[in-house]
C-alpha cells in the first residue's frame, strides 16, 4: 500500500504524542458540547410533567414532545457528519453550538405546543452535529495511548449535563418558581452552556488528520505544532490529494464497510432504543412505581439515581477504557443492563416497593455508563478512514438516534398501556442484541488510528498505467 508520507508523518505525530495541557482542554471543550447535549436532552422529561397541564396535552403529544428533538439529532447528525469531511471539522463545530442557542431560546419562549415543538427540532438538529463533531475531532487530537480515556472523559460530561438537568429543575421548583414559569426557566438555562461552548470552540486548531489527508500537510504540521508544543520532522513536500467526493460511495460497495456500519451503528441502536426510552421518560417511569409522589420529590429520586448510579459507572468507564478491549467493556455494560432488566420484568416485587426497584434499576444506569455509553460512539470514531470518519461517525449516530426516537416516542405509550414490566422487556431484549451486534466490529484497543481501518481504503481505479506510477495512492 502507497500512503503519502506527509499524512503518515502527521498521523504517527499525533499517534505517538505524548498527553498536554492541549489535549485536556480539547476534551473539556468536545465534552462541554456533550453537557449541552445532555442537559437539554434530559429536562424534557421534568418538563413534560409541568408542562402537561398547562397546554393539556393528552399521551400522543407527551410522546411527540420527548421524541420529536431525538428524530432532529438523527438528521442533524448525519447531515453534520457528511460536511464534517467535506468542510472539516473545525468548520462545523461552531454552527451546530449556534443551532443549540436558538432552539434553546425558541423552547423556552413558545407560546403553544407546536411552537415548543419546533424549537425542540432546531435544537435536535444542532445537538446532532455535535456527534460527529466532538466524537470525531477529539479521536483525531488523541495519542494511541490515551485515545480511549480522552474520547471517555468528554462524554463523561454527559452525565454532568444529565445530573445538572435534575439539579435545575429541582432547585427552580424548590424555590418556588411557578410550574408554568418553571420550564421556561429550566429550557432556558440551557442557552448558558452553549454560549460558552461556541465561544471556545472558536479557538480550536482543525485536525491535523483531516487537514494533512486533505491535501496541505504543511498547515497540518502548523496545526499540531500549536498544541503539541514540539516540531515534527521528515515531513515530506506538500502533495495536493485530489478528492472526488465519490468515496463514500465507493467505500459502501465494500462489504467490510457494511459489517463494521452494522456493528458501530447497529450496536449504538440497540442501545439508545433501550436507554433513551427508558431515560427520556425516567421521571415518567418513578411516577408509576411512586404515583403519589409530588413532583419535587420525583425530581429528587431521579437525582439520586443519576448522582449514586449513572455518574458512578461513569468514573469507573472512564478508568477502564484502554485497560479493557473496547468490545469487552461495551458486552460487560450490555450485560449488566439486559440482567436488571430482565430482573424488573420477571420479578414482581421489584417493581412493587421503592426501595429495591432503585436499587435494580439503578445497577442499569450503572451498567449503561460504564460500557455502551463511552464505546458506541468511541467505536464509531476509530472504525472508519479519515477521509469518511466523520461522514460515518454521523450515519452510526443518526441510525442510532432514529432508535433513540422510537424509543421514547414508544415507551410512554407502552408504560400507559402495558405498563411498567412490558417497556423492561423490550429493553432486555434490546441490550442483548446490541451484544450480539458489538463483534461486528474490529477491536481497535492499542492500535494506531490509521491501522484500524486499512484494509477499508478503496484504491482509486487509475485510468492508465502512467496514472499509476504517477503516485495514485490508497485513501486513508
């Protein structure tokens, strides 16, 4: 295989650099996107319940209202990822956080339902691009080394942004605010973070990866220099990559493509079926086992949950990625998760008392942050060449986000209908096929990011011998 060694020089650089100050705050920038995310994905379930009432929504539209800015990040997220490898990730990172503000204000100034509805879109969208965006460009910033731990610490954000959702909600009601005062208020704290995350992200480098594939290794080398903080050496004279913008149809032909998109995207499917069902509509979920409960107090047991369970697992992900195979730790959490589940469904009692369905249920959290929740978007960051990371990264979260959407538009109508032991079913047998769909992709633990996808390059078809000798390369 021919690589030009510009590219290759930049890529064992940032493979072989060693942990800065640039890579910490990298992580903190892509993992602020993540709390964004996370804090205005999580409110709508709070929110539902204040705003229920007000605009007398009956079960239909309490369902469109958790799902509907799901189906937007679906959208948001391929659309994002495609320009991601078109226009570079740098240039994408910004928009999408401008996308967050407006949906954000546009939520929490809606006069009606339908007008919540569409802010709740705009929002979806940008939190879409924020994926690909941040998944993809924090992979490219990383060593070999640290890869996983660095890609873990930034979406471990989001766990802050969910414990934050509760933690505001909370508070805003705690203090007295009315109820239909109240959700403006908890939609609209989530202007805040996006303000700061746009701000940062104006200063960050684009990815010396996708800068040196493109065609200017030179710029590249400035690039990594800037955050590294040390010269690179034996970098070859620059040589303009001609790009078709057919590769990714060329790549779709291969069918290792195919099966590594079944796994990274199948996997994170599964998942996010199960999870975002049951999470969107976690408030919705202690109502059932606690119906007399009042809506602070409900608040405040999901609080817990996240704080005891999810932010828990959330640490111990975070310690074990590069200590454990990839897949392994994704089958250990699908595992954990599909076992409580199926615990919830087949044992009567637990769903019955407080105590030990928070216990059980909170293992689920647990098992769900420390291993699906890092790897399916850490494995859709590393399974793909530079020149279609980001496009592929947005496809394996944008199918992942259509599950996420017909999960939480599912279950509030399985929870109304068929009750609480119905929705953990489904959710067991969902966490077991995200296991069965985990070894459809290489394990990429150790290896440096260009090796892990070789052999999915497509060697462009030269039209003549001279074309060959010429330097027609393989894309990588």
């Amino acid at each position: 295989m021919t690589v030009n060694p510009s590219r290759a020089t930049v890529a064992k650089s940032l493979d072989d650099a060693k942990l800065s100050v640039f890579h910490l705050k990298a992580a903190v920038t892509a993992g602020a996107g993540f709390f964004t995310d996370s804090y205005d994905l999580n409110v709508i379930g709070t929110v539902t319940l204040l705003i229920t009432p007000q605009f007398h929504l009956d079960s239909g539209q309490v369902a469109m209202l958790t799902s509907s800015t799901l189906l937007a990040v679906a959208v948001g997220a391929m659309a994002f990822g495609r320009l991601g490898d078109l226009l570079g990730r740098r240039r994408v990172y910004g928009l999408e956080a401008i996308l967050m503000i407006i949906g954000a204000l546009v939520s929490a100034l809606a006069p009606n339902f339908a007008v919540l509805v569409i802010g709740r879109l705009i929002l979806g969208i940008g939190i879409g691009g924020d994926y690909p965006a941040s998944g993809v460009i924090m992979t490219e910033y990383a060593n070999t080394r640290n890869r996983g731990k660095l890609v873990g610490f930034t979406f471990i954000f989001y766990v802050f942004g969910q414990v934050s959702a509760y933690l505001v909600s909370l508070l805003v009601l705690a203090v007295g605010v009315p109820d239909d005062i109240a959700w403006r208020v908890i939609l609209g704290v989530g202007v805040i973070p996006s303000l700061l995350v746009l701000h940062q992200r104006r200063h960050m480098p684009e990815s010396p990866r996708w800068t040196a594939h493109s065609g200017d290794p030179a710029q590249a080398v400035k690039d990594f220099e800037s955050f590294a903080q040390r010269p690179i050496t034996a970098v070859a004279s620059r040589e303009p990559v001609k790009r078709t913008g057919r590769a990714t149809g060329g790549t779709l032909s291969k069918r290792r493509v195919l099966i590594a998109l079944a796994g990274t995207a199948g996997s994170w499917f599964f998942y996010n079926v199960a999870v975002y069902g049951i999470n969107v509509s976690q408030p919705l979920l202690i109502k059932n086992i606690v119906p007399n409960a009042t809506t602070v107090s409900n608040i405040a047991l999901n609080a817990v949950l996240v704080v005891c369970f999810s932010l828990v697992g959330g640490i111990f992900g975070v310690v074990a990625l590069d200590r454990m195979r990839r897949r392994t730790q994704q089958a250990v959490g699908f595992g954990l998760c599909a076992l409580t589940m199926l615990l919830i469904t087949a044992v009567p009692g637990l769903s019955a008392t407080v105590v030990p369905f928070t216990l059980t249920f909170g293992m689920s959290l647990f098992g769900s942050m420390f291993g699906p929740s890092y790897t399916t978007m850490l494995l859709a960051a590393e399974s793909y060449p530079t020149s279609i990371r980001s496009t592929f990264h947005g496809l394996s979260s944008g199918i992942a986000k259509v599950g996420a959407f017909a999960g939480a538009l599912i279950v509030p109508l399985l929870l109304a209908d068929g009750g609480l032991r119905i929705v953990t079913l489904v959710a067991s047998c969902c966490f077991l096929a995200g296991i069965a769909t985990t070894f459809l992709v290489r394990e990429p633990n150790g290896l440096a990011l260009d090796d892990i996808s070789h052999d999915l390059a497509v060697k462009p078809v030269a039209k003549d011998a001279a074309a060959v000798s010429s330097g027609a390369e393989v894309q990588a």
